[in-house]
C-alpha cells in the first residue's frame, strides 16, 4: 500500500510540475487529489472539494462510466459552468484491481481530431483487413458502416444473394436482407449470435457482430454460416448433446421440485433404512433441529434436503455449508455474514453470511463435528437469540432458521473429552437419525446400481442395460468405505469407460484403485498409487493418535483442516480409522 501511495503521490507531483490540468478520483468515486492547473480551470475554490465525491462537484462527469466498465475514455466533451472542456479518463489497475481514475482536462481541441482521425484511420485499416479476408470462404460475409450500409460483401454472400458487390454497396443491408437486426446490433453494441436462417430449404447460423474501434461502434459484421458444413454440423451435434443435457437437469430439476414425497428418491428398502426414512418423514413436519449421523456419503445430506422439502419451509431456501472444508478463519464470516471494511478484502456493501440466506428456510450445516468451539458457542447463541450479528457490525439480524446438522463424528465421545459444547449438543440432538454404512445394508445395492445407471444413462446418452455376474460379484462384497457416494464415483467412472454401443458393465470397466483388492491395490508399484497408500497410512495413524480428531490429527501432518478433509474423501475414510485399516 505504502510503494502505492508513493506512485500517486509522484502522479500527483508531476502533473503539476507539468502544469497539466488534472484530477485523481479513487474507486468509489472521491476526488484525491487535483492539480493547481485543474482547480483554475474547473474553478474549484481550495477547501472545497477534498473529500467530495466527483458527482457532486461536477454532476455530468462521465467518470463512473470509467468507473463501472474499467475502459478509458478519451477526449469526452461536456459542458461545465457554461464552458465546453473535454476530458479524457485512465483507470489504473494494480494486481486486477481498479485504484482509481486519472482525469486529464485536454488542453488542446485539435488533440481530439487527431483522435478521430487515428480512429478513422484505423477503421479503413480493420476495413481492408477484412476485404482480405473476405476471400472465397466457404461462409457468407458482410460489412456494414455504422449506419448500417454494407461496405463489402465476399464472393459467397453475392451468390447467395445473386448480387454483385458493385451493386449493392452503399444500400442499407436491411434491404437486401431483411431479417438482419443489425440496427439493434449497432445501437447496444450487443452481438446476437445463435440464430438460424433459411433460404431454399438450406439452414444457415446467422451471427451479426459488432466491429469496434477502441470505445467506438464503427460498423458491423454478418455471418451466413451453412449448416451443412462439416465443422458447423460438428458443433451443432454437440450443441443438440446440450441441449438434450439440459433437458435433463431440467427434467430432474423439476422432478424435485414437485415430488409429493421427497422420501421416495431416497433409495433404500433395508429394513434400517425404512426406519429411518419414516422417522425423518415424521419429523419434517415440525420445525425441530435434527442430528444426523452417519458416516461420509450415507446421505446425510440427501436426507437433510428431504426433510426440508417436505416441512411447512419448502418453499423457502436450503442453504447447505460443510464446515469442515472452510478454513477456520473464514468460518465466522461464512456462518454470519460480515459488514464493509470488516477485513482486508471484505466485499463492499459487506455480505449476508449463511444464516441470514436461510431466513425462514433450513440451514444445513455439514460436518458440525469439526466445528471449532469459539464457532459453537456462537451457533449455540444463534439459535437461542433467533438474531446474529455480522462480523464487523453491530446491529442484531433476525433469523428465523431450521437447522439441520450432520457429522461422522463420535459428539458424545468429543463432548466427554471436551471438544464439543454439551449445551450444543443437547440443542442440536432433539432428534437423531442414525444413517447406517452401505456395507451393512448390502441389499440395497441393486437398486442404487439401477437408479445410477439409469441417471448416468441420461447424462452421458448411453443405453446400458445392466452388468455381468462378475461385476454383481464385486458390487456386492466390496466394504465400501466412501458408501453410496463411492459407489456413484466408480460407476461414472465406469460410463466414462465405455466402448460405443457397449450394453453391459464389467468388472474392467471400473478404476484399478477399487478392483484391486481394496482401495489402493497392494499390487500397483507405480509411484502415484505408492504415494497414495503411504499418504492413507500417515493418515490413518495421526486419526488414531488422536483418536479421530480431525482437527488434531490435521496438525499432527502439518496441512491445513481443509486440506485434510479433502484427502480423507479422497481416500474414502470417514475419519473413524479402525474401519478401513
Ligand atoms: N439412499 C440414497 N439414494 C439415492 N442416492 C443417494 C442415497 N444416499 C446417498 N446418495 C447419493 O450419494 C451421494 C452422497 O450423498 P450425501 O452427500 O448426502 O452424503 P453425506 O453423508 O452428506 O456425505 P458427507 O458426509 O461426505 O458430506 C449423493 O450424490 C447422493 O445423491
């Protein structure tokens, strides 16, 4: 910031000793600083302007156009105090980040029509370069002035349109080809792209554009492109593939949001599983808090969603936040929200923290376990003042939230060793579901496959039908660790390994790491699974030292909560090391 100040300083100082009539105007619009030069010209009395805003000194300065679009502006005529003065605008940037604008009142009008005719200058040159271009391409193209008239036209668009160049040059292109929206192009400076054209039963992408000139609209450019062409009919197979994928999240979208009874997309016939599916449909409909259990991608977060959409609040947000993957300094603002000039990079206008988004909805707060306990209390005030206050700020927020917590955690071990708040846990453990591990509801396993194979059906536009005995085999006996979220990750894997046309899955199709003989195959020497597998070890021994605390174990390996957090999904632990050793 210091060697920063230094450099308008010394901006300052040479536009002075320049005697150049100039003005500095920080990012949010006060005036800096100004020169002698500048106060005589503007006639700024000394006193009065340090600290204004350059809106209310001189009202019709185009300078929060600078501001907002970041381009400079040259040479901007505007009258003040009955006198025509042209200013020409500079942001200055550093590190991506707009300081300021530098205002230079010109001096000289003639600087100006130099401008023009440099712009001039250059359009006949862009103007030319695309006379080369137009060639004998394989595509229709036109050239527009900025009033629209066509200026030149390629050999392709005269068949097209059975003209000759001579003939037409001049003419408003409106005439020749009425469906054009240049007009529109031109006035907003917006390019409409996208569009298709016909004309003898032949299809063709329409794109008109518009050519700038620095800050200047100096014409414009029509694409008459075939559909037929090869590239084209490449591009438009793969814009029907995305168009037919958002067809399909919009589909699914939709299925979510109107289905009677959210419960039933959570798959799970085990007699466990309808246990719980049960108690959960009972408890959506009141506004308690509820702990659910279970180990990494059981569905904690399935259910948490599904409560909500069938409680009175479905209509209102489901704000979800893993705490355990926001680094710990940025947790407060996360949950909370923080106000302007908080912290060093606090956005302006400050920003609504995770409770405040929730209002009148459900919160979902992931991994509660590896809440560190300053932050506890805090949730714990929360909830039983019904009000936050933003870090920074002072003013109390009503909130009015369901929460809905998870973990994988042991919270009664933690609270016994005092890393959990008992009053929290009390409050959060009203009521408890207890999902179980994939591993002990095996029967449920085909109807995940199923469902999974059908979604990724869908997505990737593949028709499997199924899988061999082989791979049932596996599917069946494999313990899981990672649960359904595993699961989901192998078979898209498999989809992504797929023949053309292939209808069945096998055993070969799915990732070396799982298939193996475990999660990372004892037999693979290659340095990447070798790394990996001691990388689990030092894992798992530091969740042991510390018996499972994730927080502690983090330390013990030197790398950040998040990070670790990371690497346990990576490597399928759920942070309770004596499953998978
Ligand atoms: N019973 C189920 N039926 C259908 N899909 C499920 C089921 N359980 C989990 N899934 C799917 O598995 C994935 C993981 O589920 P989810 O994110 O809810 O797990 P989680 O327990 O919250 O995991 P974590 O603790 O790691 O955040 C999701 O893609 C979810 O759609």
């Amino acid at each position: 910031m210091r060697a920063l100040e230094l450099k308008l300083d010394e901006l300052a100082g040479l536009c002075e000793g320049l005697d150049l009539p100039a003005y500095w105007v920080d990012r949010y619009g006060f005036i800096q600083w100004a020169t002698s030069a500048a106060l005589q010209r503007l006639g700024w009395p000394e006193g009065l302007w340090q600290g204004r805003r350059i809106s209310e000194m001189m009202p019709q300065s185009r300078i929060f156009e600078v501001l907002a679009g970041g381009q400079s502006l040259r040479c901007r005529e505007l009258t003040y105090i009955g006198e025509t003065i042209q200013i020409s605008y500079q942001p200055c940037w550093r590190d991506g980040e707009l300081l300021g604008v530098w205002a230079v009142i010109e001096q000289q009008e003639k600087s100006c029509l130099e401008l023009e005719e440099e712009e001039i200058g250059a359009s006949r040159l862009l103007i030319q370069m695309y006379e080369t271009l137009l060639g004998d391409l394989l595509l229709g193209l036109a050239v527009v002035d900025s009033n629209g008239v066509i200026i030149t036209v390629n050999q392709y668009w005269e068949k097209l349109f059975g003209v000759n160049l001579a003939e037409i040059q001049g003419m408003p292109l409106k005439t020749l080809f009425p469906e054009s929206h240049m007009g529109q192009v031109l006035a907003t400076g917006q390019p409409r792209i996208g569009e298709t054209w016909t004309r003898d039963d032949e299809v063709y992408f329409l794109s008109e554009l518009p050519l700038r000139c620095g800050e200047l609209i100096i014409g414009g450019l029509v694409k008459l492109v075939p559909v037929e062409n090869v590239e084209t009919r490449d591009l438009v197979a793969r814009y029907q593939l995305l168009e037919r994928k958002l067809l399909f999240y919009q589909s699914e979208l939709s299925a979510l949001k109107h289905e009677e009874d959210p419960f039933v997309a959570i798959i799970g016939e085990n007699p466990h599983m309808v246990k719980v599916k049960n108690m959960a449909r009972k408890v959506a409909r009141g506004d308690a808090t509820v702990l659910i259990l279970g180990e990494s991608g059981t569905g904690k977060e399935v259910f948490a969603q599904a409560i909500h959409r069938a409680s009175p609040r479905a209509d209102q947000p489901f704000i979800s936040i893993n705490c355990a993957a926001i680094p710990e300094n940025l947790l407060e603002a996360e949950l909370f929200g923080y106000e302007e000039g908080a912290f060093t990079g606090a956005v302006k206008g400050g920003k609504a923290g995770k409770f405040e988004l929730a209002h009148g909805g459900t919160l979902f707060l992931d991994e509660i376990g590896d809440m560190p306990l300053a932050m506890q209390a805090k949730i714990l005030r929360a909830l039983q003042e019904r009000q936050i206050v933003r870090v920074g700020g002072h003013k109390p927020i009503p909130v009015d939230v369901r929460l809905i917590a998870a973990t994988n955690r042991d919270l009664v071990a933690m609270m016994q060793a005092g890393e959990f708040r008992s009053d929290l846990y009390y409050r959060l453990s009203v009521i408890t579901l207890q999902l179980p591990p994939l591993r002990e509801r095996r029967d449920d396993i085909p109807a995940l496959v199923k469902m999974l194979i059908e979604k990724f059906n869908k997505k990737y536009l593949t028709s499997v039908e199924g899988y061999d005995k082989e791979l049932e085999r596996f599917l069946l006996s494999y313990s899981w660790p990672g649960n359904v979220r595993q699961l989901e990750n192998v078979l898209e894997y498999a989809f992504n390994m797929l023949e053309p046309g292939q209808k069945l899955l096998t055993l070969q199709d799915l990732p070396e790491q799982v298939t193996g003989g475990g999660p990372l195959g004892e037999n693979d020497l290659r340095l990447e699974t070798v790394v990996a597998r001691a990388e689990k070890k030092a894992i798992l021994q530091a969740l042991q030292a510390t018996r499972g605390n994730r927080m502690e174990a983090a330390r013990l390996l030197g790398i950040q909560r998040s990070a670790f957090y990371q690497k346990l999904k990576k490597y399928g632990l759920s942070g309770k090391e004596e499953d998978h050793d």
